[in-house]
C-alpha cells in the first residue's frame, strides 16, 4: 500500500494528472477513489500517511488484548465469552468485537451425532460398499425400509427452532410459553414400512408386550410384511430392510425371512449403527412426530 502510495504522489509532482496516474500504473477503475484520496492527503498534509485521527484512544481492543485473547481461545476453543470477558475484566461487546472482528471467529453448536467405533466404522465400511454394489444394478425402487420408534405423549419439542413471537416473555400463556416434561411419560411402540412405491400400515404395539423375536413374527411379519408382495409391489419381488435390533437377528426370525420373502437384507449385510441410511430415521419419524405430538396427550390409547 505504502508503494502505491509513493508512485502516485511521485508522479503527481511530476505533473500527471488523475487518468495518467492511473493508467501508467494501471490502476482499475474500480479503485480511482483511492488515487484521488491519496492526491488529496498530500495536498492537505504534504505526506501520504493517515491524518492524526480524533476521538478518544482504543484502550481495551488493543494489539496485546487480541494476543491475549488468541492465545486463552487457541487453548481452550470452548471457552465462554462472557466469562472470559468477566476473567479479563473487559465488557462483554468488547470481547465480542476482538473475538469477531479482529480474530475473524465465529461461534458454532455442537452436534449430537452417533458414536462410532473404529470396529463399527470398519464394519460399516466394508458392508456399505456390498450392498452399494448390490444395488448399483437394480436400484433401491423395491425395497422396503422398515423401523419402529417410541412414541410419547409429551409434547415434540424442536429447541433450535421453536420460538414464540411477543413483546415480552410475560405476555406468553403458560401453555405456549412452557413445554412441560415427566419422568416415565406414558408411551407406545410404533412400526411402519415405507418404500418408493407406497407405505405399510402403522403397527402400534400393545402397552406391557415385549417385542422379542415371538412377539417380533406375530404382529409384524406375519401379519404384514409376509403379504406385502401381493399388497404392495403387486406379486413383485421385494427385499425386506429391517435394521440390528436383538428381535431382527434373532435365527429363528432370519430362517423365517429366508422362508417367506423373496429377499431381504440379512444381519451380516446390513451396516451396524446406521440410521442415516434408513429414511423412517432420518426423515420420516421426525415429521410424523412433529404432526402427531404438537400438542401434549393427556389420554393414550389404541
């Protein structure tokens, strides 16, 4: 900057004018309003340097206070704004400014993602790539997704996202401005099927039953999915998902499948702790939860 500086007030000693300045020095157009700055300083000032500027001095965001800063985030980046302002007895803004506008950082959530270790990362690993082979060819157009989730009668509550719009937090009904929750709210045990093709009916398991590989054949594979072929994918064949829980890996559940479908993903296929590739996990459940508990239940029933 300094160079440009000096080439410009060099040359206008020398008598150039403004378009000569800069296109000897091949200035843009988009910068003139600098040329004409600097020209300006040296006519008012006989130098290129910035004017003594007025107000009073920085006394707090300061070159050593950026250090400090730097240096306590460097070592712990989860420190607390305000009470590293309170520790560096320096306003909260303050800190805020060096932080943001000095250091360039910005502040991010954390995320709640599944712990994976390195013998699950390996196994999902190895059993993605099978089945991505598996159905490169054929597509995923005729299978079936199926999951089951825990419904309960507490209100769906989204803490990033649900707000309430008022004057102030006094103005707010109770009933809008609290979600209330219980220990051991009232609950029930939904499973559900969904493919490219259309949805299985809900299976709401009954209060007190234990989903076992038993129970697991009785109400869910036996009376839904063994008919799904005719029902659904009109005497097509279809491959049955179902994800690792005790009552799907069971033998007497896999002989069973081997039995009555046409194809399914078996246990030592289908990747360990992977909701992400399931859509009733990543998707599906959260809508319908959020439709279904907008509003607290007092009353549970089939």
């Amino acid at each position: 900057m300094e160079k440009e500086w000096s080439a410009i007030v060099e040359l206008f000693q020398k008598g150039k004018k403004q378009k000569e300045i800069m296109k000897l020095l091949k200035i843009p157009q988009t910068r003139r309003n600098f040329v004409i700055r600097t020209i300006k300083r040296f006519n008012e000032t006989g130098g290129v340097m910035d004017r003594a500027r007025t107000g009073r001095p920085v006394s707090i965001t300061t070159v050593k206070m950026r250090k400090v800063v730097r240096s306590r985030v460097w070592r712990n980046p989860q420190r607390s704004i305000r009470k590293m302002a309170k520790e560096l007895k320096i306003s909260r803004g303050s800190l805020q400014t060096i932080v943001k506008r000095d250091l360039g950082l910005s502040s991010f959530k954390k995320r709640k993602v599944h712990f994976l270790s390195d013998k699950i990362k390996t196994k999902r690993l190895s059993r993605s790539k099978v089945l991505h082979t598996r159905f490169a060819a054929q597509g995923l157009d005729r299978v079936l997704f199926s999951d089951k989730k825990l419904f309960t009668v507490e209100q769906a509550f989204n803490r990033q996202n649900d707000r309430i719009l008022s004057k102030s937090t006094s103005t707010i009904p109770d009933e809008y401005r609290y979600v209330k929750r219980v220990q051991k709210p009232l609950s029930l045990m939904v499973w559900a099927g969904v493919s490219s093709v259309g949805r299985t009916p809900l299976v709401f398991v009954p209060a007190g039953v234990k989903i076992n590989a038993a129970t697991y054949k009785e109400l869910i594979l036996q009376s839904i999915v063994k008919d799904l072929g005719e029902m659904m994918f009109e005497n097509q064949p279809f491959i049955f998902q179902q994800d690792g829980a005790p009552a799907h890996t069971a033998n007497s559940t896999q002989e069973w499948l081997w039995t009555n479908i046409p194809d399914f993903i078996s246990k030592v296929e289908w990747p360990p702790s992977s909701p992400d590739l399931n859509p009733l996990d990543f998707s599906v459940w959260s809508i319908l939860e959020s439709s279904a508990c907008s509003k607290p239940i007092t009353v549970l029933s089939l």
